[in-house]
C-alpha cells in the first residue's frame, strides 16, 4: 500500500469521527432553537400579566417568532447554498442571542415582540444549513437516520421548554432566563466559528464516503433554483401538509398548550410542565423511530406520513369531544402521541422533499419547504388566541367553550394535511427516485 493511499485512510477515518463534533454542536444549536420556539407555553400566563397582553396579542408575541423565521426560510437556504452553512449559522446565532436579551430586558409588549421576532430571525439559520452539512459529511443512505437523531436532539429543547423553564421561572424569573439563555446562544456561535466546517474538503480531507454528484449548471442562479423547487408540482401537497401539522403543533405544543391545561384542567404549572414535556419525549422517541419504519419496516415515505396524518385526526378528535373530560393519564399519553404523530413525522417529510431534488439545490429545497411549518404556527397561534379571545374569560380563565372551538379548528386542519398527505410523491421505491430538472 502506497503512502499516498495510507494518507487517504487516515484522512477519511479523521473525517469520520470529526463529523461527529460537528453534529454535537449544531444538536446544541438546535436544543435552543426548539427551546425559543416552545418556551411561551409554559410562560404564557406570566407574560400575560407582567406585559398586560391579551390573548390575541400574547398569540402574536409568541408568532413573531415564526413569522420572523418563516421570511427567513428562502434567504436561508440561499445563503447555506452560497454563503456558506458555517457563516451563516454563526452570524445569525449572534442575532439570536440579542434578541433574546432584549426579550429579557423588555418592558412592554412591543419591545418583547421585537425580541421574539430576533430570535425567530437568528434560529432561522440552523436548521436548513445544517441539512446542507449534513449532505456533505454523511453518506446519502444515512441521511433519514442523521435527520431523525437531529430532530431528536431538538426534542431535549422541547424538553427544557417545559418542567426545566418551570423550575428556572420560579427560580430566577423569566426574564433573567432570556438573558441566560441569550449569553448561551452567544457562547454557541463562537463553537460554531470555530469548530465547524462546512465540508471535509474544507480541511483537506477526502469526502468519508461517495456522495450524490451535485449536478451543477454554470447557468443555474439562485433565482432558478427556487423556480424549479416552486414550479415542481409534487412540492406543493408538502408544503400544505407541513403548514397544517406542524402549524396544529406550534399551535399547541409551542403556546396553548399550558394554558388549556391550567384553565380547563386547573393545573398547576409544575404538573403543566410535566404533561408538556411528554412531548420533548415524544419527538425523542418518535424521530429515530419513524427513520425505523420508513427506511427498514415500510421501505416507504408515503405510507409513514399518511398514517401519521390518521392519528393527528383522532387525537384531534378526542380532544374536540372531550375536552373538559380526560382523566389525567390520558392527557399524559395524548400529548405524547400528538407529539410523536405531528412533530417527530418531520424527519420523513424533510427527507422525503430532499429526496425530490438534486443535492446541488438542497439547501434551497429544504429553506423553501421549512417556511411552511413556521408559517403555519405563525398562523394558527394568534387565531386561537383570537377565538379564545371571543369567548371571552370567566375570573382571567379563558372558557371551556373557547377551547372546544379551538380544538375544532385543528380538527378541520387535521383533516387537510391527511388529505395533503395522500397526493405526496413517494420517493423511496428501490434506488432513490431522480426526476429530470431543467438545466
């Protein structure tokens, strides 16, 4: 064996095992990222009555988030295809941790929506960019799997969005614990700068595996990258059902979740954290184990997310019917399984819209596709905090009423991402589907 082939081995073992450290800290980024998107659930009634907000306007506060990161979808996916993951991740996470402290720091309404929305901004760019590393670190067969354990790993935000933030409320305020969370956000951009790379090429190294050729066009811009993802017909049932269920998610999971459980079920916030984070559990669990089922058991995407879809609508369902009536171990199985079922189903519908496009335009793909979740929860949080709103409150306690129309809402929009579902493209039938794109 030459010397030239020994560097090589060696080079594609070190690539092997650094990729790891590069995952770890974009897992970290992406902890926060899920604990910013979900931590007004258990906070709601706080920042209603230290901002005096309604429940409308408690909804856009917590939506400024998603408003702000679903604008930011495109530029993302522009940026981890130009820029550069490694840039963008870095500088945005900067941006994340003010907005963050100005959250912490707000003294009314306004300044507390200009925060959220900060921070909605700068956690945009961790998700798409981090696909894109992740196109170039690992294998294409690994990839289902990798975005699973991600997604997982988000769900230990989720987890610390709910008992951990109750605890951290009581124990400092919610103030203080923007700021703290805004000085650990910062702390991650720097590992970020200076630990990740947005390729093995980037340190010299040879790719650890073959990966999908990138089928680049010297022509191509940017501008026709995301002409060809939008004019793609099979892009569009995807797009409906990520703003329909991960919005029914966002709705509950990342803001009226706490509440309903307070006011219906006259909670305390100990236990409300406690339901809550059945839900971290859920997208723990749920995430590894859809990557299972479609990659190894169903050997389809389809299948997995059009059953998925089925049980959203009976959890739904049984919220509409009974929605004062759940003993309180069924509330503790429905949200896990409403997590499981609307928000851990996510890794397939992000490897199955991958899997329609070329990795050259990936990045691209992925940001397009990511805003309609983001849009959907920036939709639904402020409308059900609307209807709430309506129904108006008995002793500062929205009414049973209110969240009896809420909940047949999200049935209604339960119902339209299961029908979205059935048009999906499957994309895994033997050797990955490649369709022809225009050049």
């Amino acid at each position: 064996m030459s010397r030239i082939q020994i560097q090589d081995i060696d080079q594609r073992s070190r690539s092997r095992s650094y990729r790891w450290l590069i995952f770890l800290i974009l897992s970290g980024c992406y902890i926060l990222v899920n604990f910013h998107r979900l931590c007004p659930a258990v906070l709601a009634i706080d920042l209603m009555k230290d901002l005096e907000a309604s429940g409308t306007l408690t909804g856009f506060l917590s939506s400024a988030y998603f408003y702000s990161y679903a604008i930011m979808q495109l530029p993302a996916g522009l940026l981890a295809d130009s820029w550069g993951p490694r840039k963008t991740i870095t500088l945005f996470f900067i941006i994340a941790s003010l907005g963050s402290l100005i959250l912490g720091m707000s003294s009314s309404v306004a300044l507390a929506i200009t925060g959220r929305a900060l921070v909605g901004l700068g956690v945009a760019m961790v998700f798409v960019p981090t696909m894109k590393i992740l196109t170039k670190w690992f294998h294409v067969k690994e990839f289902a799997f990798m975005v699973s354990l991600f997604i997982a790993m988000g769900g230990v935000g989720t987890l610390t969005a709910a008992t951990p933030l109750v605890w951290l409320n009581a124990l400092i305020g919610w103030r203080n614990a923007f700021l703290v969370v805004g000085a650990m956000t910062f702390a991650l951009a720097l590992c970020v700068w200076f630990c990740v790379r947005n390729s093995p090429a980037d340190f010299g190294w040879p790719a650890p595996y073959k990966t999908m050729p990138e089928e680049v066009s010297p022509d191509r811009t940017l501008l026709k990258n995301a002409k060809i993802v939008l004019s793609t017909l099979h892009f569009w049932p995807l797009a409906l059902w990520f703003f329909c269920n991960v919005g029914i998610f966002f709705a509950i999971g990342g803001l009226w979740g706490g509440p309903y459980l307070e006011h219906v079920y006259h909670l305390g916030k100990s236990e409300t954290g406690q339901i809550l984070s059945t839900m971290a559990m859920g997208l723990v669990i749920g995430s590894p184990l859809f990557s299972i089922l479609s990659d190894r058991v169903f050997h389809r995407r389809k299948a997995v997310m059009v059953i998925s879809s089925a049980l959203v609508i009976v959890i739904m369902g049984i919220f509409s019917v009974f929605t004062d009536g759940l003993p309180l171990p069924i509330l503790y199985l429905l949200f896990f399984l409403f997590s499981v079922f609307s928000n851990s189903v996510v890794s397939i519908g992000f490897t199955l819209n991958k899997e329609l496009f070329p990795v050259s335009i990936s990045g691209t793909a992925t940001g397009l596709i990511n805003l309609f979740p983001f849009a959907g929860g920036a939709f639904f949080q402020p409308l059900v905090g609307h209807i709430l709103e309506s129904y108006g409150r008995t002793d500062g306690m929205f009414t049973l009423a209110g969240y009896k129309a809420v909940f047949h809402l999200l049935l209604a929009a339960s119902g339209i991402a299961f029908t979205a579902s059935l048009f999906l493209k499957e994309t895994m039938s033997g050797k990955l589907n490649k369709a022809a794109y225009p050049q």
